[in-house]
C-alpha cells in the first residue's frame, strides 16, 4: 500500500466536508438574507426561485425601517395608541383566555373558515394553494419579524398597496367618542378575535382626525383582509359608509389623501409609473394593475361579497389618484 494514501484520503475528506459548508452557507444566505439593499439584489436576482419584485417598493428602505411607528411630521397629525388609550393588556394571552371564560367569544370571533358557506370554503382552499404556489416562497424569503413591548412577535413584508376598509360601526364625531369606539374594535380584534391587537394599521374618524393602529408598525402584516393581509397597509373609515348610511366627508377624504400621501413618502414608493406590478385578488399570480389602492370588497372570498368600504372603491381611487400622481 502506497504510505501517501491516508494523507490523500484525509485531504479528499477535508476538501468534501469544505465544499459542502460553503454550499450550505450559501443555501442559508438565500433564505435568510442579511438586511441590506446589496443582499435583496442579489436575492432577487440570483436566487434559484426566480423572485420577480414590483418595481416601485423599495427593499432598501425596508430593511432599514420595518417596525418604527409612524405618527406623522409637520404636515399631518396621527394620534398615537397611547393618546387614544390602547391597553397592551390586550395582547397577553392569559388576559384574552380569562375574558373568554368569563365573556362567550365565539369561534367564528376569531375563526372566519368556521363560518364560510361550502362555497366560500373552496375559495379559501384555493387562495390558499395559490399562495402556496405563488408567494409563498417570495414571503419567506423577505420575512422579518420583531418582538414589541406588548410580548407580540410582529411579522414584516415589504409593502405593495394599500386595503381602504370601513369599520361598519359608530360613526363618532368628537374626539372622546372616537377613542371609545376604537377602544371597542381594538377588543373585539384583540381579544374577542384573539389576534392579540387591532388589525387595521390606521383609522379615520368623520372629523378627519387619523388614528394609530397596530403597534406592529411600519410594513407589519395587519389582520384584516383574508390572504391579503400580507404586503398590504389597511386604512378604516369610522361608520358605515354604505349607500343609505353615512356619509363620507370632506375632512376624511383630505384627512385619508393626506395619509396616503404621507405613506407615499415614508415607504419611498416609486410613483413614476402608474402600472404597478400586484397580486391578484385570486392570487394565482401577479398582474400589471393601476389599482395600488383597493377596498376590501375587491379582494373578498364572501360571496357575495362584503360591501367594506362601503363607497365604491373606483370612487375613492378616482379622489385620491390625482392628489398622489402629481406630488
């Protein structure tokens, strides 16, 4: 036997086991991507899963930001869930377990498929395997997720439109009324529902007045519209803003364009094309889109589906296009 050979053998082994760190490190690098701009790029454009991101988010600015609060500048006031008086109790699962031992909370509080006709059932599974099969692997590769002092662990995606709701409550007019009525959707989301807080990330009331949401803050994934509620900002309109039922006012519609326009600037969104690269309703792909501001009737299983916002979603795109396409 030649005496070199255990040398070569051992040098054969070393050499396999390096090869295959370096492999796996690089499976690990596309799965988890470190958070910088030059890691998305690279992500996006040499990983194996063929990842087609819409051109007007922007991965840097969300690396850099996921999770800050945003409570507006000089320009526009947002009342923050200390003003409006959030209890971060709300979130502790012990507190939601006692409330719904001592107060009924119905499955169909916080399960929706508990209450879906057979019809409606097929249409979840199938928005369920389409998103399996078409965003899925996209959501995991970009997911982040942030613990906040109320012991929730949010969840975080780059954000690709915004889900314009009603509350189909109170319609308040003072400042007192609305922050009770808040409090009351923030417990039955919260607690009632069990999703541990208040879904929409913000809300207007009739006078205009803007209110925080979710503590989860910037690019978290809200509770609100089903297997949408990934890469989406949720803004509610407080009432009912159905035909018959209240009515839209001039202060919302400045306060809800000027939001938008804030939210604009702060996720650095890129405007320049009105065409934006989105899911569609079904989820069964992207499609190239003007609508980047939906109400939540248009991507509804429901059948038929929710009146949510209640006015036309057309309506309110054609009063707050004009006012983001020429800033």
């Amino acid at each position: 036997m030649n005496k070199h050979y255990p040398s070569v053998i051992f040098f054969l082994s070393l050499l396999t086991i390096i090869t295959l760190f370096i492999f796996l490190w690089g499976k690990v690098s596309i799965i988890n991507p470190a958070p910088s701009l030059e890691t998305a790029n690279i992500a996006a454009t040499q990983n194996p899963l063929n990842i087609e991101i819409p051109p007007h988010i922007n991965l840097e600015d969300f690396y850099k930001t996921y999770g800050e609060r945003l409570l507006g500048n000089d320009k526009i006031k947002i009342i923050s869930r200390e003003e409006w008086g959030a209890n971060n109790s709300y979130s502790n699962p012990d507190f939601i377990t006692s409330y719904c031992q001592k107060h009924y909370c119905s499955s169909q509080e916080y399960d929706p498929e508990d209450s879906f006709t057979p019809a409606e059932y097929l249409k979840a599974r199938e928005l369920m395997i389409n998103y399996k099969n078409y965003f899925q692997q996209y959501d995991d590769l970009f997911l982040q997720t942030k613990r906040k002092n109320n012991g929730v662990n949010y969840h975080y995606l780059p954000v690709e439109e915004i889900v314009i709701h009603h509350t189909a409550g109170k319609y308040t007019k003072t400042l007192e009324e609305s922050k009770k009525e808040i409090q009351r959707i923030y417990l039955l989301h919260a607690v009632r529902r069990r999703w541990r807080d208040i879904g929409y990330h913000y809300l207007i009331d009739s006078q205009g007045r803007i209110f925080e949401g979710t503590l989860g803050g910037k690019y978290s994934i809200g509770a609100h519209t089903y297997y949408h509620n990934r890469g989406t900002v949720a803004i509610a309109l407080m009432g009912d803003f159905r035909p018959g039922h209240d009515k839209l006012t001039p202060k919302m519609t400045e306060s809800l364009i000027k939001l938008i326009q804030y939210l604009v600037q702060e996720y650095k969104w890129n405007l320049n094309n009105h065409l934006f690269y989105l899911r569609k309703p079904d989820l069964s792909g992207r499609e190239w889109s003007t609508k980047i501001i939906k109400g939540h009737k248009e991507l509804d299983l429901r059948n038929p589906p929710t009146e949510c916002p209640g006015i036309n979603p057309e309506k309110l795109r054609k009063l707050i296009f004009p006012q983001i396409f020429t800033q």
